[in-house]
C-alpha cells in the first residue's frame, strides 16, 4: 500500500563516497519516519524526475 510522506528539508546523510550512497529523510503524516536509500544513479534519475515536475509550472518561453 503505498504511503504519502513529506520531505522536510533535510539534507541528504552520505553513507558512502565511492561509492556514493546516502540516505534522505521523508516524514509520514504520523510522524513515522521513512530512509530514502540513494546511490549516485538513482538520485542523477530523481534529480531528472523532479526537473521535469519543475518545468510543468513553467508558463510561456524560457
């Protein structure tokens, strides 16, 4: 089942640098806390994600 959570504008904590890896914090409307486990390809492919969510609100030419 899947669960909202909010990021709370935490930074990301590197658990590793070679290889990258991190995690980031994300909080459910209870309070539950969620790890978000990232390495170096998966945030490159949020980081495309949400520049794509970012030029949805984008009106007129840039």
């Amino acid at each position: 089942m899947a669960r909202e959570v909010e990021f709370q504008d935490d930074d990301v904590l590197v658990t590793s640098r070679n290889p990258l890896k991190g995690t980031l914090l994300l909080i459910t409307d209870d309070d539950d806390e969620v790890e978000l486990q990232l390495d170096k390809e998966t945030a490159e492919a949020l980081l495309s994600a949400l520049g794509a969510f970012l030029m949805e609100g984008v009106v007129g030419p840039l």
